[in-house]
C-alpha cells in the first residue's frame, strides 16, 4: 500500500468536523473501529489492492460490508474516500481521526509493549503513572514484542520512552565499540 500519511490529516479532520458539528464523536469512533479491524482480514486487503477490479467496485463492495453496521455518515465518508481513490489509506486517516477525536476529550492513545503478557494490576499501574505523567485519560494499546527480552516500550504523540533490555543491550554494545 501506498504511504496515506500526507492525505489522511485533511479527510480527517473534514470526518471529525461532521462527527462533532452533529455531536456525534463516539457513534463516528465506533464506527471507525469496526472499520479498521476489517484491515485486518486478508480478504479485505485483497478486495482493495486487486487491480482486477475497478475503484466504483470495490467503493461500493467494500461500504456494503458495513451496511446497517456504522453511522449513516460513516458510509458516506467511505462512498466519499472511495470515490477519490483512498479506500487503501484509511488506517491512518482513522488514526489520525482518533488523535482529533481522543484529543479533543482530553484522552491520550498510548502504544505499550512487552516482551509478554502483563496482568491487570500491571496495566492498571501503567495507565495510572501515564495518566498522572499527561494529564489526561488513557486509551492504551497493548503490544507484545519478544524481540524486547524484557522491561517495556511505551509510545505516545511523538515521544518513545524504550526501558525494553534489548534497547539496554544495544547501548551498552555501542558502548564497548567506543
């Protein structure tokens, strides 16, 4: 797939400001969750990367899968993003509605990962210290990485704050090359 990321912002923001001109900022988050995870099955991919197929096609395939399932404007924002041709870029134009939608809430999406599974009290501890830290709610995104060893990576914004082992090994390498 192509990179979206320069086209996502503006149909973004023109989603958000539909969703909170009609009030409707956590009907449109649903609605786009129940979007995205449809990028995770392989068939989907598939439908919208088959050149066999034409855009008017695959618009109208794709927005029938979600039929009675989303917002009535949710489906004419897909009708509208497939018709110019983005139907592939949704993924980032979903997440950057998020940052507008989570942001104007005053919530805060967080990328964890671990090298395992972490328990409950474990997570809790983290939104807690995140949630103090930004000064805001917490909407965390759990991870598991094996390739950390150990410790955590927790991402949010622009800011990376890596306290994996992996990232303690390679510094120290770098260390004993100097």
């Amino acid at each position: 797939m192509s990179d979206f990321s320069s086209i996502a912002r503006p149909y973004a923001e023109a989603a958000f400001a539909v969703a909170e001109a009609d009030n409707q900022i956590d009907g449109w988050i649903e609605s786009l969750e129940k979007i995205s995870s449809a990028f995770e099955n392989e068939k989907i991919i598939n439908l919208l990367t088959s050149p066999q197929i034409s855009n008017s096609e695959k618009t109208k395939k794709f927005v029938e899968l979600f039929n009675g399932e989303v917002l009535e404007k949710v489906s004419s924002f897909l009708n509208v993003c497939g018709t110019n041709n983005r139907l592939q870029g949704l993924p980032e134009i979903i997440s950057a509605f998020m940052n507008l939608a989570y942001e104007s809430m005053n919530k805060k999406n967080v990328s964890v990962w671990s090298s395992f599974e972490l328990e409950d009290t474990q997570l809790t501890k983290i939104t807690e210290a995140l949630e103090k830290k930004l000064n805001s709610e917490v909407i965390i995104d759990f991870n598991i990485d094996k390739s950390l060893i150990g410790g955590l990576k927790i991402s949010y914004d622009d800011q990376v704050i890596d306290m994996s082992v992996k990232r303690k090994l390679d510094l120290l390498q770098n260390q004993l090359r100097n």
